[in-house]
C-alpha cells in the first residue's frame, strides 16, 4: 500500500496454514517483518532487490498489535463477506467465508442488524462455509442466530476435518423469525488437516432451494473438566 507524508492506519489480515499445529510450536515467538520497497506490487517476484529502497529512504511506524481473530471471522457478518485474508505474502487472497457449489451469499441489513443471506440452488448444494481453528480429541459449542421463509427447514451445522472427512453434523429447524441456536460437535480423531464449519439447509435429508439469513456465528472449545478427587478418596463435612 503507498506511503505519504502523512499518518495512515493499516490493518492486514493473516491466516496459517490449515493444519493442527504441533504442540512443539506452541507458544513459539510470531514475527512481523513491515517491508519498504520502490517496486510496484505486481512486479514482486521475491527477489531481495525487489524489496530493496533507494538509498536512505526511511518510513516511520507506530502501535504496531498482532492479534489472534476470533476462530469464526466475521461471525457477525459486520465485514463485507468480500473481505480477502492472506495466508503468504505471494499468495492471492481468499475470502473466509466461502460460497461453495450451487450457494452464494450476500450482505444483508435490516433496521442496523447486519447478516448474511445466504440462498441455494437446491440438489447441487454443498454449502455456506469457513474455516475454523479445530483441536483434536474436542468438544466444540456451535451457536448463531438464523431465519429461514422456506417450509420445513433445518439448517446443518457440519465440521469437516479434511475433504470429506464429517467430525459431526447436527440440525436445527429454522422459522421465519430470528432464533438463536447452539449445537454441539465432537471430533475423537487426533488428525485434523482441514478444519471447516459448513452450513447447509435441508428438509431434513436432501438440500431445498431458497434462502436463509444466518448471524453472529461462533465456534466454542466445550471445557473438558477433570475431578481432582480420586475416586477412592472421601471428605467429610
């Protein structure tokens, strides 16, 4: 993004790569490295003189933050669902909530509450979909608000740990107000390679053609609580 005389605010969006993550890794340090260079952005190919400034060029920075997002981005729809993440400073953006076979989305708002209308073509449907941050041997709470027009819908709620590998699939039946709802899905893999939360809207076994609006989605670890009181101990009083 081009620099001036002038303090601007940036703000990029980073996204690792679709993997469980070693537990060797954990609480590794996370490195950010701000460039400057005098090559338009197209023309970068890697090359260390493509980031190479003129001479004694400097630039100033301040309140640099990394943050980790939440593990659903954009759960509340305040974002354009156009919004790009990247995942390599080479690679070309993608958007978080993807739009897959016979599906799109679109913003929606409505007396200042903003959702996503999502609609389906029907049989060839595959879904409304982001990826999540998942670990293996775990419980996680699913929640949203949804709404659906369409008689007798149930919307799925499915994690997919790899291409065509379900954790678990839950659905709840939709009516033409909003309703909040939570689901449980548990994964007792310990391989994870793709984690992905799915939405699809059903009568209950096959796709149906229409429209729902869905909002404020999250995706919870469910606590797995441990007794520290042995079995063969008792307390009295």
């Amino acid at each position: 993004r081009p620099l001036n005389d002038t303090w601007q605010y940036y703000e990029c969006i980073f996204k690792t790569p679709n993997q469980t993550v070693p537990a060797e890794c954990y609480g590794r340090m996370v490195s950010f490295y701000p460039r400057l260079h005098s090559t338009s952005w197209s023309q970068i190919t890697g090359g260390t003189a493509d980031f190479a400034g003129k001479a004694g060029m400097q630039y100033y920075i301040d309140e640099v933050k990394l943050e980790q997002l939440e593990s659903v981005y954009n759960g509340d729809f305040d974002d354009s669902l156009d919004t790009l993440v990247y995942g390599h400073e080479r690679q070309a953006g993608y958007k978080p909530w993807i739009t897959e076979t016979g599906t799109t989305a679109e913003n929606a708002d409505e007396a200042g509450k903003t959702y996503a209308k999502v609609t389906q073509t029907g049989v060839a449907t595959d879904g409304f979909s982001a990826y999540v941050a998942m670990e293996p041997s775990a419980q996680y709470r699913i929640k949203f608000d949804a709404r659906s027009e369409v008689s007798g819908a149930k919307l799925g709620a499915t994690v997919y740990k790899g291409e065509g590998d379900t954790a678990n699939s839950n659905m709840v039946e939709l009516t033409d107000t909003w309703a909040s709802y939570e689901v449980l899905v548990t994964n007792t893999d310990t391989l994870i390679t793709s984690p992905k939360l799915t939405f699809s809207m059903t009568d209950g076994s096959a796709p149906l053609a229409g429209s729902y609006d869905i909002d404020n989605v999250t995706f919870e670890l469910v606590p797995q609580y441990q007794s520290s009181i042995s079995a063969t101990s008792k307390e009295i009083g």
